[in-house]
C-alpha cells in the first residue's frame, strides 16, 4: 500500500505499515471535527492556523484533500484487498 501521502502512516525498516502517532492525531481530528458539524473549509482552516500540513506536505489545506480523508476505505474501515 502507498504510504507516501497517507496521512497518519508509515512503514518501518522492514517495510511494515505502522501508525505515525502525530500524524493519527490530525486524522482523528479531522473526523471529530467534521462530525461535530464544522465544514470542510472551517477544518481547513483550523489546520492551517495551527499550522499542520498536509500528507503532501503542504501548508494549504484544500476541501477536496479533506473529502478523500473523510472518504477513503482505509480510514473508515471499509478496505477491501484482493478484489479480484
């Protein structure tokens, strides 16, 4: 699995998925966030004041960046491998 921009993970030295505690933090906040209504530029915003970037190491988070946060299987436990 690419990790490179996967905010929240990276691999260790044998090449295994492990969590980047930092990075889950802002994860976890994006969703709690959201689920407590804020907007998709609201969270954005926020990030941005506290100066936290993005998976691709940006300092300006976009909405469309947060929606594919919000909606990846892999965030939300819906991951499914091997499909075919």
């Amino acid at each position: 699995m690419n990790h490179n921009r996967f905010l929240g993970y990276t691999k260790d030295e044998k090449g295994q998925l492990i969590i980047e505690p930092d990075e889950a933090e802002v994860v976890k906040r994006i969703f709690r966030e959201y689920l407590e209504g804020a907007s998709l530029q609201q969270i954005g915003r926020g990030l941005e004041a506290d100066g936290i970037l993005t998976g691709a190491g940006k300092k300006k988070w976009r909405a469309e960046t947060l929606q594919k946060i919000l909606k990846n299987e892999k965030y939300i436990g819906d991951a499914l491998l091997q499909k075919t």
